[in-house]
C-alpha cells in the first residue's frame, strides 16, 4: 500500500492563553525553531486599559517576526500573530480579519471564535493549543477543531500558572496531547514533521486494528476510505513518539482510553449552516415546492425528512428553517418531521441543544436569523418549536436499520468517506427509505454512481436526485446482525483479546451468505426481548412503516396498527412457551384492496437463553386463501385470544389509574421542584455572572502584573541610559521640584550655574550664575503657577549667548511636580542667524526677482519683487516647477528648453526675455539661471535673478521710433522741395492742354494722379515739420459727424453702416480741430477698406473721468495679425496694395502732438478696434 502522508503546507497555529499565558508562550517559543514553515496566531486575554507589549516580549524569544495584527493581515509563514485587545479574530482563507467586541460588560471569547473559523478553514491542517489561563474559552475552539480532524495540544495543569482553561479543554475528551510547554513544542515539531508511512507488509495490523475497535465498541470503520483511516492512525502513532503500526497496536490493546481516543478521531464531523448556499437555494425553490404538491395530492400534510451523518446538527437545523420558513409564507397548515442521525453521540448531544456561536449567523440570511434563533449573551439557540420537530438519535447508518415513508434524504459529505462497496449499500438503504417520489440530496462531491437505476437526476450540479421505482426491492450487499444486548463494560475487561486477523476465504465466505439471506430470505424482523428491533430482511413496507413522534425501535410502532395485536400476542405467546408460534390469514385493509398475512415467530437461543425472535411475514395469494378458509384452520381470533385481549385490557385499565395517580403526584412535585429550580437558576447565572467579572479582573491583573515585571525591568535600564544621557550630554539641564530645590542636573549645567555635588536638594535662589538674566527665578516660579513654558534667550556675562527654556515637570499622570530648566549655547547659532537675517532682508527688499529651487527644479521660495512683477501669489508659486512657471504661455514654451539644458548641464544661462504675467500681460526682464553647488560640487539648488526691464525696453522703443521719423521727416522734406517744384509745372501744363481741348480723359487721370501725389506731399510735409500748435476746445460730436458726412457717400456705395453711440454729457476736448478731422477720416477709411463686402462700423463715444474723452471705432473687416500689428505706424509700411504707410504714422503723430493716445487691437477674421485717448 501507497499513501502519501507528507504535507508541505504551511499550517496555520493557534494559540490560546490567558493568565499566566505570557510565560508560557515564551517557554513554548524558546523551544520552537523558526524555520517550520508554520504561521502562529497568538489569542490572549489583554486589558484593554494599558499598552500591550506583547509582541515586544515575545520578539526576544524567537527569531520568527512577531507582529501586533491589524485587520485584513495576510499571513507568512514562519510569523507570529498577536491579537490587540477588544477584538474578534477570524481566519478567512489565508487573511486575518478583526472585529471589535460589541458588548464589554459581558464574557467574549475570543479563543473560541478564532479557533472555530481555523477549524473551517484548515480543516485536518488545523492545529489548536490552550495554555495557562482560567475561565472556559477555547473549549469550544477545541471541539471545532478536534471534530473538522484537526490537531489539538493543551498545557498540562501541573505547569499551568491557572489551570481553569487547560482542565476545561481536557474535559471534552477532544485532546490529542497534554503536557508542558516544551513538550508541546516538541511534539508539534514531530507532528508537523512527521513522514511516516505504512508499509505493505503493516496492512494486516491495520485491519487488526479495526477490527479490534469494531469488536470493543461495536462500531465498523472497515468502510471507511484506508486514506483518511491511515491519515488520522498516523496522527496517534506520531503523539505517542511511536515507530509503526504493530507498535501501535499493541498500545490499543493495553490502552482502552487510547482506543477511543483513536475512535473520536476517525469520526468526522465538518459541517456548516447552509453550506453551498447554492445547493439549499435548489432545495427552497424546487424540492420543497415539488414535495408539498406531491402531499396535497395525497391528501397529507406532513413531510418526513431524515438526515443521515448530521454531526453537530448545522444542516439538520438549515433544512428545518427552509422547510418552516416555506411553510409559514405559503402553507400555513402544514408541518414537517425530522430525524437526524449520527454515530457520534456526543455530537448528537450537542445538537441536540441547537446552541451555536454567534459566528454561524455570518453563514445565512438575518431574516433567518431574526425568526429562527434566540440570542443568548454570546451564543444562539435555535427556537423551541423548530427544535421540537426535529428528533436527534445516535445511529449506525451501516449496521442500524433505516428510516422508512421518508420524503426527502439529505446525507452531504459523508459518503465521501466510504468505499464504493460500502457506498452502494448506503444508497440501497436509502432507496429503500425513499417514498414514491422522494428525493435524496447529497454532497457536490458525491453521486449515486452506478445505482442510478434506483435514483434520477434531479439536479446534476448540486447531486439532487429522486426516488426511480424498481420492480423488487433488493439489497446490495447484507448488513451483518448486531448483538441483542450491549456488554457490560467489567464484561468487557473479563474479556481475552482473540487474534483479529482473517483469513480471505472467510471473508468471503461470510459475504456470500449475508448475500443470499438477504435476496432469497422471506420478508422477517429480528427482535430482541425487549421487542427492539435488531434487523430487517426483504420487503417489509407493506407492513410497516416509520412512527411518528419520539423515535423508538419497538416493533409494535413500526407494524401496521392491523398487525400490533397479533404480532403481540406472539411474541407474548413464544416468549411465554418457549416455542415457535404461528397465526394464518390475518385480514388486512390496505387502501380499497385487502390482502392476507400469514406470521410465524421462530425463537433463537444462546446458550440456553432466548436471545431474539424472527417475525416472519408472508402474504398469501388468493388461491392458497380460499384452500386455508375451505380447511377451517385458522385459530384467529377464537375464544382462547378474546380472553387473552380481554385479561390485557383489565390489566391495561389498572396500569392506567396508577399511572394517573403516579403523574398527578409528580407534576405537584415537578411544580415545586420547578419553582426551587427557577431560584437555583436565578442564583446561579448571578454567581457564573460574578464568577465570569473576577475571572476577568483576575486575568488582566495576572496580565497587568507580568507585563509591570517587564517593565520594571526595561525601566532599570531606561534608568541607566537616562543616567548615561546626563552625563554626556552637552545641553544644561537642571530639575527642580515644587519648592524650586534642586533634584538632579547634568554636568553642562555646571558651565553657567554654580552647582557642586552637595547642592542637591538646596534651592536654586542660594545658587549664583553666570547669566545676564534677572527674571530668571520670577520666570521659574511663574512657570510652577501657570504651568506655561518659558523661553529666552540671554547672555552670559563673558559674552556668550544661551537658549534657556523652563518648562513644567510632567508625570505621566500629567500632574505637575516641578520644572525642567535647559541652557543651550546658541552663540555660533546667533551669529549665522544675523548672516541670514541680514541676507534675507537684502533678498526681500531687492529689486530684482528671486527664486531657488530644489534639485528637482521644485521651487522652494519666491521673493516678494517676484510675486508682484508676475501677478502670481505665494501659494500659487510654491511647490510648482521651473517648467510650470515658464511654461505657462505660448511665448516662453521654446525658451524652457534652452533653460533646462543649461542647468542640467551646470552651466548659467542668461537672456532678455518677454515674460507673461499671471493676467497674460507681457512684461520684459533680464533673467538669469545657475546652479548652486556644495562642497561636493553637487547641485542642491538652482537660483533665478530677473530684472524687470519692461520700461527700459519701452524708452529705447520710443526713441528708436523718435529718431525714426525725425529721420522720415528730414527725408519727407528734400523729396517734398524737389517734387513740389516740378509738379507745379507739369500740373500747370496739363490744365493748359485741357484748355487747349486735349483728350479731356487722359487728362482727367493725370490731374487725379498730380492730386493724388500732391495729398502724398502734403503728408510728407506734415511729418518733415511740426506745424504750428493752436489747441483749442472744440466738440468732439461735431467734429465727427462733419467727417460722417463726408463719407457717407461712399460708405452707402460700398454698404457700409456708421453706428454711433455716445454719453449723454461728454464736453470739449483739447485739440486741433483739422487734425483730429483728418486722423478721424484716415482711421474710417482704413475701416472702411477692410470691409470690401460691407457690415457695421461702431463708433462709441464716452468720457473718461474728467481728463479724457475716448473714442472706440469697431470695424468687422478681415482684421490684422499680431506680427503686422507690431509693425503698423512705422514709415511706408502698410496692409494695402496702394496704401503709403503715412497715413497710420500721422494720425500717431497727430495723437502725441495733443498728448493723446491710440491704441490699435485686432484679430485676423473678426476685426479690429482702434482706441483713441483725447485730452479734455
């Protein structure tokens, strides 16, 4: 045989512990190597009142990284956990989750709960150990994880420093070692280990083994798979430092208690409320439906429901709620009946009392929760009227007979354990449970394999199946007789241990003959004395069926009501005679139809003791009927029985009256003794309260006091280094108590004040210093009354200056007991501080702009000269990069990259720049970028220094364009002087010929052109000399309108509108009144030509203040880019295919002459607008 027992996984530990716990977790983590591939979680009881350090503590026992866990931790391997105080620990895959206790005044256990949700999740990987500690929490954990085939390890009570929670683990039996610390670790260590395999030649003794529990307990693991039975032997010899099987076996059979210990672990009892939540969903919304129509058709109104392996009762209890809780929403009238049954009758007991933790409610809906279950401090109990329908009974699914008139069969994750031989008979016995129709639901690992002729499917995915009609019931396989009476346990001791070992002939022997009973036996019951039936043969559901109510074994409830007189006179009879009995043709009334029964009752003897009778059931055919009524020999019911019915009916009637008489007196005392129960109940939940509270204050005491050992300890050498601080440090330091007396000082303090050894406890005003400092003892005292720090910062009388700050002494009670006074020489410190006050002022009030930046070119500070020629504020700048700051507009976008290629490569860059305010508005400056290094020639920091130049950039502007047209009109000049002259004549020429009758065309277009050149000349001279300035006041609107009206002419030809708009009260304006004409009418003909396919020209007039009337015009034209904007007004540059440039440069002229402005805006496809600035 082959099986893998070796398991690389890492395990999952859990710890419990409480008082008196800490030591021995370091005991046990002293012992533990850190390198088992095992992760350790770590419950203890702490207060919540102090600072736990517990992770601190444990971290110098082992190398392992001990951590204090925080909700949703995912767990290494090879760390340990420790829980914080007030809070729930679980375990949900391989991360920890937390959840803080909702109700501090009553007993949580928080061992309890981690223990349980590991037992879930780890399954038979789980490992559970209870150290020292008192009260009862982890006794559940324990269950949990003994019954999931977990490993458990509890503290012995002899090492324990309490031994409350060891002894109450100890006490459910569950435990697979005991003993100190050490040995615990010693033994996890092998277990966790442990490699041993059994060899082929050790399968004898494993059978050997089985065997010899089925012959001490009665129970046959011998159809249990060898994987699991192997799995869980392995875990025994391993905790028992053995070396095989046969070593093993030996132990069993001088070791009962290891015998059960043995037996507990082979059963198996995982289960969950409404595990695979998908499956029960199937059974509300289907199965259920489907069976209460099947009884309404049948004019029933009960189901019948057995749950076979039902452990702790978990499905049982779900099935139940579904059932209810369907039948309270959509048949009110109907009910159902449970029977759920296991092999394991402590489980059975337990469920018994549908008592869970608080935790299982995580698994269904609140509105079961709410309906179904009753909360008990920390626990919840499954409602009475659910618990009443349910009967839970101990029951050997193998060897017992089965539940019969069952409707629907639930057996989930059991089968699973079986081998398929055993397997099939199970499902046989099931079928035969089965009513017409019914349903059998399995686990989703589980199927009906091949006896599927005795079952549909229902549902494939979730294994539900139904009950498939076969012409005869017959079995698989023969089910073996059980002993008719239990051995007494001195019997049992009395008894010699056989050899168990079998031969295969045997075996097979054996197996054929149960075959052949059970197939070719008549229809029979086995009954002991007692009537307890012991075994079923063949069909016996036509005369039989499951009773309802408390669950019984008698054979008289199983029988059909037709059959109980009989089959009790007989067995009377036989029991009474001691020989075999036999009744014919007994009438019975099945539905419309009426059959016949022949019984005989044939007595079986053991050693001259009866030791059970076999009820034979035959039913005749009619011909053999009417044979058996023509021979008149049926002896049923004749005078002889009627005087027998008659004898029990008297019998009966006195039993009765006495039994009434008996209950009317117990009731009377069950009263009073309920009443004294009620006051001991009362009594004792007020004392387990009391007793709960003191073990709680005992524990965080035993908690508290542990963890104050170790603190004193780390304080003695806190005390130490704080003796080691004074001394070395360079800071003066004097304590003083409430009565200003010295207390302790280090030596830097003898530097200023005058202390020596023997000053200790005298007051510091008998003490001299070396300080310029008067207020020094008014400061102290002020400092004693009001609590409030005082700082100064004063100079010794040589020069040097000190930092002195008196602060209050602080307990951690924070209760003032004194002052604490510091002197620290800041002399050095003073004295770079001015350098850098003194540098800092120069910065602020520079001229110029500042900013440094980081290493990442992060700017770190602005000056105020930066903030103001940028429009940008402080908050807006700081924390920005370089790039942000000059990146920001279209404008500088090529000039960052020159920048930053500089300062990366350390090197200045420099240039005169147009920047852009925060606005937009463009703004000049001369910046300059470099890189600040350390001594290491590292770059720490990058400085920008700008000048604002804007208006410097403006004057050279100005005077370029000063000297520009003084240059123009010298020029205008000598071309006006030496055109004039000729023009004159050659105009005079012309004007004589169209006198002379020339073509009066040709002269037409010279004239034109002559006056066009003249109007040239006329500009030119305008601009090559400053005419005589004679401002006046003059109306604006009039000298507008008159040159409207001059060119309205033509704005009507080119469908051209003049709107107008103006204030009500402009006044006069300052000018000379020709010129403004003449700038009016060169800036609307201008308008004017950029519009070739008409539109508006707006023309608004407002007075600004009382020192300018400004003039808008607005034209809708093609409009001016911004290079050409910059360009228009110098000399003969224009946007017109005829234009001369001139026209823009005298209207600029004409502007400046009366101290005016004009301002030209405009966008390319929208327009332009000309802005006129007039003095008033």
């Amino acid at each position: 045989m082959e099986l893998d027992m070796n398991n690389q996984t890492t395990r999952v530990v859990g710890i419990g512990a409480s008082a008196g716990g800490l030591e021995a977790l370091e005991q046990l983590f002293d012992h533990l190597p850190s390198d088992l591939n095992a992760s350790y979680v770590v419950v203890q009881h702490l207060s919540p009142r102090y600072k736990t350090y517990m992770p601190e503590l444990l971290s110098r026992r082992t190398k392992m990284n001990v951590q204090l866990i925080e909700d949703q931790m995912q767990l290494q391997p090879n760390h340990v956990y420790v829980i914080p105080a007030e809070h729930f620990l679980t375990l949900e895959g391989n991360i920890l989750s937390l959840c803080r206790y909702q109700d501090m005044n009553k007993a949580n256990l928080p061992i309890d709960v981690f223990f349980e949700s590991l037992a879930r999740v780890q399954g038979p990987n789980g490992i559970g150990i209870i150290l020292s500690g008192t009260g009862t929490d982890g006794t559940n954990g324990i269950r949990s994880i003994y019954t999931a085939g977990g490993t458990t390890m509890v503290q012995d009570d002899q090492t324990a420093g309490f031994d409350g929670m060891p002894k109450s683990a100890i006490g459910t039996d569950m435990v697979h070692f005991v003993g100190s610390p050490e040995e615990i670790a010693s033994y996890l260590i092998s277990w966790i280990h442990s490699d041993y395999l059994p060899k082929e030649e050790e399968s004898d003794e494993l059978i050997d083994i089985l065997q010899f529990i089925k012959s001490r307990n009665g129970i046959d693991f011998t159809g249990y798979k060898r994987a699991g039975i192997i799995r869980r032997i392995k875990r025994r010899i391993s905790l028992k430092s053995l070396s095989g099987l046969q070593e093993y076996k030996e132990l069993l059979l001088t070791d009962p208690q290891e015998l059960l210990s043995l037996q507990k672990d082979f059963l198996i009892g995982v289960t969950q409320f409404f595990r695979d939540k998908d499956a029960f969903n199937e059974i509300y919304n289907k199965v259920i439906p489907d069976l209460v129509k099947q009884k309404i058709e049948e004019g029933q109104k009960e189901i019948r429901i057995w749950v076979a392996g039902c452990s702790k009762g978990d499905e049982a209890y779900s099935l139940a709620i579904q059932f209810q809780h369907y039948f309270d929403l959509h048949y009110p009238d109907f009910s159902f009946r449970m029977f759920a049954t296991d092999l394991d009758a402590n489980a059975i007991e337990y469920a018994g009392q549908g008592i869970y933790p608080e935790e299982v409610a995580l698994n269904m809906p609140e509105e079961y929760v709410e309906r179904y279950f009753t909360k008990q401090e920390d626990v919840l109990q499954v409602n009475k009227d659910i618990r009443k329908r349910i009967v839970f009974a101990p029951h050997n699914l193998i060897k017992d007979p089965p539940f019969v008139n069952i409707d629907l069969v639930s057996c989930r994750n059991m089968l699973i354990y079986l081998q398929p031989d055993i397997q099939k008979k199970v499902l046989s016995l099931f079928h035969f449970s089965l009513n017409k129709k019914g349903f059998l639901f399995l686990g989703p690992s589980e199927s009906v394999g091949k006896l599927n002729h005795l079952f549909t499917v229902y549902n494939r995915k979730w294994n539900i199946y139904r009950y498939h009609e076969i012409d005869s019931w017959v079995s698989n396989s023969a089910i073996e007789l059980a002993p008719a009476r239990e051995r007494k346990p001195d019997q049992q001791k009395r008894e010699k241990v056989l050899p168990m070992h079998r031969s295969p002939l045997k075996k097979t022997t054996e197996h054929l003959y149960s075959t052949l009973l059970a197939k070719y036996m008549r229809p029979c019951m086995i009954v002991d004395d007692n009537h307890q039936i012991l075994h079923t043969f063949g069909d016996v559901r036509p005369f039989a069926s499951l009773p309802s109510g408390e669950m019984s074994f008698n054979v008289l409830k199983f029988l059909d009501t037709q059959l109980t007189i009989p089959v009790g006179t007989g067995l009377h009879k036989v029991k009474k005679e001691d020989k075999s009995v036999g009744y014919k043709s007994i009438k019975m009334q099945q539905g419309s139809h009426t059959i016949y029964v022949n019984l005989s009752f044939e007595p079986h003897y053991v050693n001259g003791n009866l030791q059970w009778i076999v009820i034979f059931f035959e039913q005749e055919v009619l011909e053999d009927h009417r044979e058996t009524l023509s021979q008149q020999t049926i002896p049923w019911p004749d005078g002889l029985t009627n005087q027998r019915i008659y004898d029990l009916e008297q019998e009966l009637r006195y039993t009765q009256e006495n039994l009434q008489a008996t209950i009317e007196e117990l009731e009377t005392t069950n009263e009073e003794l309920q009443s004294t129960n009620e006051e001991l109940i009362a009594a004792n939940e007020e004392l387990q309260s009391t007793n709960e509270e003191l073990q709680s204050v005992n524990e965080e005491l035993i908690s508290v006091n542990t963890e104050h050992q170790r603190k004193i300890q780390q304080l003695t050498e806190l005390n130490n280094d704080m003796d080691n601080l004074l001394t070395s440090t360079k800071i003066g330091t004097i304590f003083l108590d409430m009565e200003m007396r010295i207390r302790r000082y280090t030596l830097a303090a003898t530097e200023i004040v005058h202390l020596l050894e023997v000053d200790l406890g005298r007051p510091i005003s008998h003490i001299s210093h070396r300080l310029d400092y008067s207020q020094f003892l008014d400061d102290i005292r002020t400092v004693i009354e009001t609590t409030e720090e005082r700082v100064a910062e004063v100079q010794s009388f040589e020069g040097s200056w000190y930092s002195v700050r008196i602060l209050p002494y602080r307990t951690l009670e924070n209760v003032i007991k004194g002052v604490v006074i510091t002197f620290f020489n800041i002399t050095e410190l003073k004295r770079v501080n001015a350098d850098l006050m003194n540098l800092s002022y120069v910065i602020q009030q520079s001229p110029s702009s500042y900013l440094i930046a980081n290493s990442d070119k992060v700017i770190q500070y602005v000056n105020p000269k930066y903030l103001q020629q940028s429009g940008f504020t402080l908050d807006e700048v700081l924390g920005k990069t370089i790039e942000e700051m000059y990146s920001h507009h279209q404008d500088l976008i090529e000039i960052y990259p020159s920048i930053k290629q500089h300062l990366d490569n350390g090197v200045e860059w420099k240039a005169q720049i147009q920047n852009r305010k925060k606005d937009g508005d463009p703004y000049w400056e001369s910046a300059s970028f470099l890189p600040v290094r350390n001594e290491h020639l590292q770059t720490i920091h990058y400085v920008m220094v700008a000048e604002d130049i804007t208006e410097r950039m403006k004057a050279e502007e100005l005077v370029r364009k000063t000297e520009m047209r003084s240059a123009v009109g010298e020029l205008a000049a000598g071309i006006a002087h030496e055109i004039r002259n000729p023009l004159t004549a050659l105009k005079g020429f012309v004007q004589l010929m169209r006198a002379d009758g020339g073509n009066k065309n040709y002269i037409e277009i010279m004239l034109s052109e002559f006056d066009r050149i003249e109007q040239i000349i006329n500009e030119l001279l305008m601009l090559s000399k400053p005419s005589a300035i004679n401002i006046k006041e003059e109306d604006i609107l009039v000298l507008l309108n008159d040159v409207i009206m001059l060119l309205e002419t033509q704005a009507i030809i080119k469908n051209i509108r003049f709107k107008t708009e103006h204030d009500k009260e402009l006044g006069k304006i300052l000018c000379i009144g020709n010129q403004i004409k003449q700038v009016f009418i060169n800036l609307l003909k201008n308008a004017m030509e950029a519009m070739p396919n008409g539109g508006d020209i707006h023309i608004r007039v407002k007075k600004e203040g009382n020192r300018f009337i400004t003039v808008e015009i607005i034209d809708q034209g093609q409009g001016i880019s911004e290079n050409e904007l910059t360009k228009l007004g110098q000399p003969f540059y224009t946007t017109k295919e005829k234009g001369t440039g001139l026209g823009l440069l005298v209207c600029f002229n004409i502007m400046k002459d009366i101290n005016g402005n004009m301002e030209i805006d405009s966008e390319v496809g929208k327009g332009t607008k000309i802005s006129l600035e007039i003095p008033m």
